[in-house]
C-alpha cells in the first residue's frame, strides 16, 4: 500500500499470464469465421489491455467479413463495439487493473492538429480495432491510446455499453454535433438498424418528431411502438413524396442510415428547403461512389453533412442523458450472443434484418 500502482507514470505494465485466448479470427471472405486461440494482445505504453465484457456485431463488421472494405484482410479479428475491464495498463495510461470502462472505436491520438481542436473523429492517426488493429471479437483486446476510455457507469449492463458501440454514439453525433437537430422539428430516419434505430430514439428524446422507413414491416411497427410518428416501407411508392406531404413541406433533417445509393436520394429528396442531409450509412465497396440527386441538392439549398463515430470527450453528455433517464436505449439491445454465433449474425446482413441488434457477452460458447 502507498507504492508505485499498474497505470502510474514511470511503471511498466505487468504483463499478461503465458496463455494464449479464444477469438474469431477472419481466415476468408464470406467463410464462417474460425474459433482459434492465439496470441495475448501486447499493451501499448499509452494503452490498455482489456478482458472483453461484451461486443456488439454491427453493419460496419459485416462490410469487412464479405470484403469490402479496404483495411480488413484475412487473418484479422473483427470487432469495434466493446467494453472490458482492465487487465494491464501501459506507463503513459491513466487507468488501473479492475477498472470498467467503454470504448469508442475511433482511438484518437491526441496530439494531432484535429485532436486537439477537439474533431477527434478525423484524427490524423486514429486506429480502429477490427479495422487495422486486432478487435474484440475476443476474449481481450489490446487498446492503445486509452486517454480515449471512458469509465463504465455501474448502471450500465456491460451488453448494452457495448450496444452503445457505434450506433448510439454516431447518431448522437450525427443530430447533435453535425445536424445540430432542434425539438420540434421533422427528422426522417432512413433504414432502422442499429444506427436507425438510435436515431429515433435520440431524436425523440430530443423532442423532433419522427418519420422512419424501411422495407420490413416488423421493424417499422416496432419503430411505430417507441414513438415514431410514422413508420413508411419503402416500396409502396415515391417515399420521398410521401415524407414532404406528411411533413407539409419536408424534413428539417434526414438521416441515410443504410448507405445505398437508393436512400440517399430519397433523403435528398425528403427534405424542405434548407434542410440537412446527414449521411450515417457506409458507402464502401460497391456503394463508395454513387450517382446522387444533385439537382435537389442545388434547387433547395441543402446542407449535407458527413459523419462518423463521436469524439469521446462527449461521452459524458451522452451517458448523462441515458443515467437520469431522459434518453432510453435498452430497444438497442435485441439477444445477447456467444463467440460462436458471430458468423450467423454476420450472415444475417445479407438482407432485411430483424429489430435490434446482437452483442456478443459468451467467449467461451
């Protein structure tokens, strides 16, 4: 007691017992993902290593896991949405063995022109476990540049932090660090997956009002059910249309949460003059370039915005509003899954998909 602690100035982390730990390692495109063991992670200087609480499977997953995008190759573990407790820390890192926290995947270095700006979503060096570094898909993860961790709140189950992932950060962000959405007005919320799916939960909380569309009717009653005020399938008809007549005139804001060239024209085309278009959905691989309404963009002066991930000196705004009760995310979290199972939830991304989204809580099963 009152000697050097793990995370202190000047002390090396301890390293990790000899063994080797389960993951889900990426052996070729679309192949079920092979359970291994391999090599513990190494602790960076200004890093962490944590014991893998939980990790969500997400959209952005799926795009590395069929190939599609640039930075996942095969040899890889998946994962950026997680939450762990601390096993080893780095000299450089603020954080001790036992404690919680969560993660954003943008790991920022800090030290940038944008970092220290606080743009830390366009870092200059950012790293992305699973996408470059090794993820979570695993039963640890090494995270470097742990000034980026936030503690995990005691009233946060660690399955739905990791829920958290992505998907409520960036939409947070979305509407209020890009959109910069007001109460009152239409927001339009285009795909309801996981990121769609926050999207309405965060703009109601903001006090917009929301209309939702998608092509599965489950999900659009299930969106109807937590206070969309309308919830409109894609396939009957011009959706776009339809939005400015329910709207009288259009959507203040509209989110593309797909990344498809069809419903980015349609979010386009939703909106009211002056309106923002926030593009959410990845467009990578077949989708990275598209041919785009310019005209619309043009005749109604729209603002169209870019958005990824949430700087992580914004956590507290976000947990704030999930612990005082004035923004609940407990919809995001639709099964909890086991290591195994991540390639079957991968595979459901080839089409509609359910409500909700899976996190994965068992790396043993």
């Amino acid at each position: 007691r009152g000697g050097p602690r793990l995370g202190d100035p000047g002390v090396l982390p301890e390293p990790l017992p000899e063994t080797l730990m389960r993951a889900a390692v990426l052996r070729a495109y679309r192949a079920p993902l092979s359970l291994e063991t391999v090599a513990d992670p190494v602790c960076e200087p200004d890093g962490v290593v944590l014991k893998t609480l939980a990790c969500g499977i997400c959209r952005s997953d799926w795009h590395g896991w069929v190939g599609e995008h640039p930075k996942v190759k095969p040899g890889d573990i998946p994962g950026h949405e997680y939450c762990g407790e601390v096993v080893a820390a780095g000299p450089l890192a603020k954080w001790k063995a036992g404690d919680r926290v969560i993660a954003p995947f943008i790991l920022a270095c800090g030290d940038c022109p944008e970092c220290r700006s606080g743009q830390t979503t366009t870092c200059r060096a950012q790293r992305v476990p699973g996408f470059g570094d090794r993820g979570a898909y695993a039963e640890y993860v090494s995270v470097p540049h742990a000034h980026n961790l936030t503690r995990l709140p005691d009233s946060l189950s660690p399955a739905l932090a990791a829920g958290l992932g992505c998907r409520v950060t960036t939409a947070f962000h979305a509407l209020t660090g890009r959109a910069a959405l007001q109460a009152g007005e239409w927001l339009a919320v285009h795909g309801t997956g996981g990121v769609g799916l926050s999207l309405l939960l965060i703009g109601k909380a903001l006090g917009a009002r929301v209309i939702v569309v998608d092509v599965v009717p489950e999900k659009l009653a299930h969106a109807l059910s937590l206070g969309a005020e309308a919830a409109l399938d894609a396939r009957d008809g011009d959706v776009a249309a339809r939005i400015v007549d329910l709207t009288q005139g259009g959507a203040h804001v509209s989110v593309e949460a797909l990344g498809i060239e069809a419903t980015a024209n349609a979010s386009l085309r939703c909106l009211r003059p002056l309106g923002r278009h926030v593009q959410v959905g990845l467009p990578v691989g077949h989708t990275a370039r598209m041919q785009i309404d310019m005209n619309t963009l043009y005749m109604r002066q729209l603002s169209v915005f870019g958005t990824r991930g949430m700087p992580a000196w914004r956590y507290p705004t976000l947990l704030s509003l999930i612990e005082t009760g004035k923004l609940d995310v407990t919809p995001i979290v639709a099964r909890t899954v086991a290591l195994s199972q991540a390639t079957e939830e991968l595979r459901a991304f080839d089409g509609p998909t359910a409500p909700g989204v899976a996190v994965i809580t068992d790396f043993a099963g």
